[in-house]
C-alpha cells in the first residue's frame, strides 16, 4: 500500500494554524471535510472519536511525530490528512518531545485489514530519518504530495 492511495492531497495542511493537539485534530479532519473524504455531518463526531482515542493513549509516538487516528462506524473510505507545524505541537508523545508532522488516518470500521495496512505504511515512512526531516521542512502542500510521490516510487522500486 502507498501513502498516495489514502492520503487526501486537498487534506494537506502544510502550515498547521492550530497549535494545540485537540485544535490541530479538528483542523485536519475539517480539510478531509473539505476535500470531500469525511462527510461533513461526521465532522464533529469524528474529531470526538480521535480526540476520545488520545485520552486512551498519545498517539505521538516520538521524533516530532503523531499519528491520530480512529476506525469508524459511518466512514465509507479511508483517508489521511497530514499537517506541518512550524511550532510544535503537545501531543504528550512518549518522548515528550513536540510534535511537527501529524498524519491523521480516518478509516471505516469495516476495513480493520486496510486500517492496519495503512498504519504500517505511514509507520513505516516516519520511522525514517530523511521522509520525517523533508516532511518538517514542508511548506506548501504541493512539496508534501511531491514527496509522498516520491517516497512511493522508491517504495515500487525496493
């Protein structure tokens, strides 16, 4: 699975304006409201639904990363949105440390095989160095889906 087949490139906030974690939630599932991947009367049960699953465990897994993210009931399709922020985010992660990329992975409750696919997939870019540095230094949404392109041909090609 590629990162191109669930993350929603209209869904991209590369310069997140929230700067608190519940905000920065509800700022990227209004972009997968807004690129038609989240039904807009899921919008607020959805952002409750994450915002419930961080209380049960930080997503913020460390390196300046955190990975939101919730199988629901009402959801047809998965999709992901991905936010950069330049400041730095409270996720409470296991390191303590801020959180500067968040990929936010919204799946239907129906598909855990897909949801657990994607998750590897996203993990598996994010534990590296280069995909997690280019990711920060991101400022347009145009160089984030470049390098979602691109990190999916090297993928192709190993």
């Amino acid at each position: 699975m590629k990162l191109t087949d669930f993350v929603a490139p209209k869904a991209i906030a590369p310069q997140l304006e929230h700067t608190d974690r519940d905000g920065v939630i509800a700022e990227l599932v209004d972009k997968l409201v807004e690129s038609g991947s989240c039904p807009k009367n899921l919008r607020d049960d959805v952002v409750k639904a994450i915002i419930d699953r961080e209380w049960k465990g930080s997503t913020g897994f460390g390196k300046g990363v955190a990975v939101p993210h919730v199988k629901h009931p009402k959801v047809k399709k998965m999709a992901a949105a991905i936010g950069v922020s330049q400041k730095g985010v409270d996720f409470n992660a296991l390191d303590k440390a801020p959180v500067y990329s968040v990929v936010l992975l919204l799946s239907p409750e129906s598909a855990p095989d897909e949801h657990l696919q994607a998750m590897e997939t996203i993990f598996s870019h994010l534990q590296k160095d280069t995909f997690r540095r280019f990711l920060r230094q991101a400022t347009t949404t145009e160089e984030v889906v470049d390098l979602l392109n691109e990190t999916d041909g090297q993928q192709v090609q190993s």
